[in-house]
C-alpha cells in the first residue's frame, strides 16, 4: 500500500523505519514544524523529519491539517493509509476521509485503558505490572476508534515509563505493520472497544510529581518511576529540588522515617510509610543525573538527612 506516515519523537522511529524496510511505499509524512532546541534555541527538526529526509521522503510541517491546502497535497500523495505514532496533532474530519483504509493509530496502552498523551506514565504511576499496545482506527473521539491488534507486556519492577516507552516502541512497530498488512489483505476484524471502561491518560504535570514518603513503598516506587524521565519526580533535600530518577533493589533494612535517608558504601536507602526504598540515580538541583551512590559520597550527608516536601518533613 501506498501510506502516508504522522509522527513526532523518538518513540515514532522504529514504526517508521520497519515501514520504509516493509514492501508498504511510504509516500509522504507529517511531522511537526521544526522547534527550538538547545541552550541556543537553535531550530531542530523533529526526529521523524531527520529520518524521513534520510529517506528521501516527502516532509509535510503544516500548522494545523484543517488547512485546505494541506489537505490537498495529502490527497495528490494518494495514501491508501494513513500509519500515526504520537504525532502530537488533531486530525479534522476532512483529512480522516482521504485515504481509502483511513488513519491506524499505534497506541502505547490496551484501549479503552489510559486514553489520552500519557498511557505508558499512567500506567506505571498506578501501579500496573501489565500494560500494552494498541493499533486502532483514528475517529473524532480521543482514541475511541476500533480495535486492529493489541499486544500485551509486563512491567518490570523497576522499570521507569520511559524505559517501558522505549522497548514498546520497538515491540509495537511490527504489531502496526500487521495490521496494515491485514488492512491490506482485507483479513482485518475491526473491534469496537468497551467505552465504559475506559480510562485518561492526562499529560504528565511538575506539580503533580511531589513525592509524598508518607505513601507505602509500593504506591512511592510506582509514582518515582512513572514521573521518570519527565517531568521527574521531585523532593526537597536542605531546601533544593532534587529529582528522584530510578529505583533498583533494596537490602533487608529496618524501616526508616518517611524520606529520611541512610547511605551505604554502594546504596543510598530512603524511607516511606513501610519499607525502605534503594535509590538508583537522580539529578540534584542544577545538576545533570547521576548514580545515586556517586551523589552521597560527594554530598556529606548529615546523618539526619532527610528528604522533605513543602518545606517540612515528608
């Protein structure tokens, strides 16, 4: 078939590569316009758009695809589908109806669950060890459309959301092709999803990433990993910001007060309201991510310190 490609970030790349590798044509894609990037906010193009023209690919950077004229250059490319990966853009009505097969979605959750900008984040925040992909037909509801294909995958117990982010982008690149290999073949069975189920995948916000160590270790760990890498989960160490990174497994250790810590020659130990919890890496104010062990040896830490939220101990 002949498909247009809507993509954004790094996450879209490896759909985008294993279509141009595919028997599919890959005539055209739509990325956003180039963005200022850098210390020196110099214009950068967005991840696809590098790719695309490495390809030899037509590049579209419209402002809004409910421009007349944006719709007809992607009516004289002629896609028979349309293949999306978080291309960060609203498609109208008027460019849905253009390709014959319409628009597939790849989604980074198991619809009609975490619908929204954030599906990989929430599900770790609310402490999900499943989670999923899904390739859906686009419509006006946000992410609402019938099911193509669906895979599933564990979560593992330390894994951040942009760790999870990454390998599904890798694992559900092929899940996409299939289905528009199935559009294709005319084997695919479209399957409506379960609205009343559903749930919101709301954008990720720096005030909602405050660690509370009041919480048990388990619901501490999840909002750790699922603020990571961005907008990071913060506490307040001497009245600094620090951003709290990863995880990584905890020795026996008696409970410690929430958010006080206790550094070891390889580990730096924190407390919740029950078990403690073993830093893996995090960034202190102004400074760039770090091993966590690295960070205490050169931090002097009193040996009372502990992490503490709005000014007073979490």
């Amino acid at each position: 078939m002949r498909l247009l490609f809507a993509g954004t970030p790094e996450v879209a790349l490896p759909s985008l590569r294993t279509l141009l590798d595919s028997h599919h044509e890959v005539v055209g894609v739509l990325t956003r316009a180039d963005a200022p990037s850098g210390r020196g906010r110099t214009l950068t193009p967005s991840p696809v758009k590098s790719i695309a023209l490495e390809a030899g690919v037509p590049v579209l950077t419209p402002a809004s695809l409910r421009d007349p004229s944006v719709q007809q250059q992607l009516r004289e490319l002629a896609p028979d589908a349309a293949a999306v990966v978080a291309y960060g853009a609203m498609v109208p009505p008027a460019a849905l109806d253009i390709p014959a097969h319409g628009w597939v979605n790849l989604h980074f959750s198991l619809l009609p669950a975490w619908r929204g900008a954030a599906p990989a984040q929430r599900a770790v925040l609310a402490g999900q060890r499943e989670t999923g992909m899904s390739v859906f037909r686009l419509e006006q509801g946000l992410d609402t459309g019938d099911l193509l294909a669906t895979a599933s995958t564990t979560i593992g117990e330390f894994e951040t959301s942009g760790e999870l982010l990454a390998r599904m982008a890798v694992d559900g690149a092929p899940v996409l092709l299939g289905a528009l290999d199935a559009l294709e073949d005319g084997s695919a069975t479209p399957t409506g999803q379960d609205h009343a189920a559903a749930t919101h995948a709301a954008k990720l916000s720096t005030a909602e990433a405050a660690i509370d160590w009041t919480l048990p270790a388990p619901q501490v760990s999840a909002h750790i990993r699922g603020m990571s890498p961005a907008p990071g989960a913060w506490t307040l160490l001497d009245g600094a910001r620090t951003k709290i990174l990863g995880l990584e497994a905890a020795p026996e250790h008696d409970p410690l007060p929430p958010g006080q810590l206790e550094a070891t020659r390889r580990q730096v130990l924190v407390g919740t309201g029950t078990d403690v919890l073993a830093l893996a890496s995090l960034a202190p104010a102004g400074k760039r991510p770090m091993r966590a062990a690295d960070w205490a040896r050169g931090a002097g830490l009193a040996t009372d310190a502990a992490f503490t939220q709005d000014g007073a101990q979490a």
